[in-house]
C-alpha cells in the first residue's frame, strides 16, 4: 500500500505542487484563505473551516487514522501537537528565523520584535517545537535549524510546478512601452525593497518595473514600512494588482526579466518560477550562504554578489542594455535552476524521507498521555488569555 502523508499548512504552495510527482500519496490541510491568500494559495486542497486552535485539531483528530506521517508548516506544527501526531516540520522562513519559543524573537532587518509572548505561551511554543519528529530546511535558514535544533535535517532541493511554469505559457495581454521588470514579491524589508528603491537612483537605463501591490503587514514596524515604501515609489515603477497563482506564470514569459529577492542572500521560488519559463532573473547572491545537493556544495549563478544599490543598478543596467549579457545570464540560471529545482530528484527525496520516518515511526500517533496534553493547552490557553469558558468546555471533552 502507498504511503499516506497527511501535510497541516501549506506555505507557497510547495507540498500541493510536491504531490503531483511523488509515489506518496499527500492529502493536504491549510489554513482558511484571507488578505493575500485569496490570490497566492492553490486552490486543490482542504481547508480548515475557521481560524479557531480548537476546532483544527478537533478536525484533524477526525482524519488522522487515516494517515501513516504528518508533516507541517506554519502553525500547522501546534494542530499537530495538540492532535498528537508523529510531525517533521518543514521551514522555510520566519517561523525559525523569529522563532515564537524565543523572548521578543526579531527579525534581523526589524527593530521591534516580530512576536511579544508571555513565558507560558513561549513554553508551549517550545514544546510543539521540540515535539517534532525530526526539522527540515535548508539555504539561509539552516543555521537557524542548526542553531536551536538536534533533530535537523537538511533539504535544499527546491519544488516548482514545472506543468505550470514553462516557456510555452501565452502572455498577459500588456502593452509594453519599454524594457519591463516584472517584480512579483512582497514589498518589505524581507523582500529587499528599500535597496531596490535605493539602487534605482543608480540606474542609467530606461525601464519599467511591474511591481506587485502587497506587503507584510503582521506587525505595526512592517505596516509604517509598508506605507513609507508606497510615499517613496521611483518613477521607473508601476503598482499593478495582485495575481492569482494560476495566472502569474502570464505575467513571467510576459516581462523582459524578472527582478527577486534583493536582501536574503539566496532565490526564494519566483526567481526559479521565472526561469522556468525562461525568463532571465535579478537576485542577490551571498556567497557565504550554502547550497548542498548530494553532499556536495555548489554556487548560485544569480547576480549580483552584493546588494549595495550602486552594484545592483550596475547588473539592472546591463541587463536592460545588452541582450548578449541577459542571455548569458539565462544561460548559467537555467543550468542551475534545473539541478537545484529537478522535479524528478526532489520527489525522490521525499518519498525516500517518507520511507525511511514511516519504518522508524510505525504509526502517525505519538500516544502521549492524553492528561498531559489537556494540560499544555490549558497552560496555553491561560497564557494566551482565552477565556475560562472555553478552557472548562475543553477539559469536559
């Protein structure tokens, strides 16, 4: 029989695209759809029906005989504690980066902390987190993972949706009036839009930037940020709606190059769902950041190698000018994004993952006392400051 995997949260949409290719078979549980969601999630899964901690495990728990693993994202890793599942954590951002176990956890391109929790609701944090079976993630992120973790396995295989980002997708009807950018990120501090604002400054060329209008808005820092960087736009960009996922690839193989991630250090998936559909991308890369595939390291080709302004306005301008350097530059992505994004090898590596946890863990439940949950949720109930109704109502069940 094939192995059943049961994924909670879905962030970018990587396990619904995983399960096209796999030999498991992935039945995925996300979160309810609001603000960005709307456009940026898939639409072939399911969802839990509100926002409410109780009623996602209650569902989970209603589900999860049918499944042999679990594997989570975002908060995802809290439902799975509560249901006492066998989990693996999938990280891909700022659930490791700003951990909520962490006093006052911040972001390193923030001055405020992106969570502010009492002790009791750190200590819950802690627990879901080191509940898990094992810890997944890789490129920036690992030596987050290796910092806070012993259980940590690293993955730097990327999943991109190859039936849907290709050359062969039919552009968006723009009409272009001059060498266009297409800039689908979040605009934000995360993202590096401030140094993109900055480096436009620089540029000598003439352009136009596709910008996407959306923005972290978790915290008040990343709402002002949000507003500053919307009073302060350049004259070379245009804001333009948002997209839903099934037609953003129109909007790739219609712009002339693709600008990415101007602050991380590494690509993040539209820098890769663009050169799939081969369109040439700009991308900071920090040579310090490592990339290992087969335990062997190896280097992104992406440009340039520093996010100091003048140097990005530098690569953006020969980008716009000389059609040779765009297409060598293709040439070396290309090369590279089919190694680190192969479809084929990346589905293997999970299904051998999930070979390998479902023989060590024989079934999806964790079997723990069922006393000693009741009371890590009320502890976290009562550090969250629910109230008292709700906990009685939870410990009557």
């Amino acid at each position: 029989m094939p192995i059943k995997i049961l994924v909670i949260g879905d962030v970018g949409n990587i396990f619904a695209t995983l399960r096209k290719f796999t030999n498991t078979q992935i039945h995925i549980v996300n979160f309810p759809k609001d603000g960005p969601g709307i456009f940026t999630y898939s639409d072939d899964y399911e969802l839990f029906d509100n926002s409410k901690i109780l009623d996602q495990v209650k569902k989970i728990n209603e589900i999860k005989n049918d499944f042999d693993f679990c594997i989570t994202m975002g908060m995802g890793e809290v439902i799975a504690y509560l249901a006492d599942l066998n989990y693996a954590p999938f990280y891909v951002g700022r659930d490791i980066d700003a951990p909520r176990f962490i006093k006052n956890s911040t972001e390193e391109w923030y001055t405020k902390p992106l969570h502010k929790l009492n002790f009791l609701e750190r200590r819950f944090f802690y627990k879901t987190f080191t509940g898990a079976v094992v810890h997944i993630g890789g490129r920036w992120i690992a030596p987050y993972l290796k910092k806070y973790s012993k259980k940590f396995l690293r993955c730097d295989r990327v999943t991109i949706d190859s039936t849907l980002f290709h050359p062969e997708i039919k552009a968006v009807d723009i009409k272009k009036r001059k060498f266009t950018f297409f800039c689908p990120q979040r605009m934000g501090l995360p993202k590096g839009t401030n140094i993109l604002w900055k480096a436009l400054k620089h540029c000598k060329s003439d352009f136009e930037i596709l910008q996407v209008n959306w923005s972290d808005q978790t915290t008040s820092e990343e709402k002002d940020t949000a507003f500053r960087l919307k009073q302060q736009i350049p004259k070379q960009v245009k804001l333009i709606p948002m997209i839903k996922r099934d037609e953003i690839n129109t909007y790739y193989t219609m712009a002339d190059a693709v600008i990415g991630n101007l602050r991380l250090g590494t690509f993040e998936n539209i820098e890769l769902e663009s050169i799939f559909c081969q369109i040439p991308v700009i991308n900071y890369t920090d040579k310090s950041i490592e990339l290992i595939l087969d335990d062997n390291q190896i280097e992104s080709p992406f440009l340039p190698t520093s996010n100091k302004p003048i140097e990005i306005a530098k690569i953006i301008d020969k980008v716009v000018e000389s059609e040779i350097f765009r297409n060598e530059l293709l040439e070396k992505e290309t090369k590279f994004v089919l190694e680190i994004a192969n479809v084929g090898k990346n589905a293997d590596w999970w299904d051998s993952f999930f070979e390998k946890i479902v023989t060590e863990h024989k079934t999806i439940h964790k079997n723990s006392s069922k006393f000693s949950l009741k009371f890590e949720l009320l502890l976290f109930l009562i550090g969250n400051r629910m109230y008292i109704n709700k906990i009685l109502k939870f410990l009557k069940r």
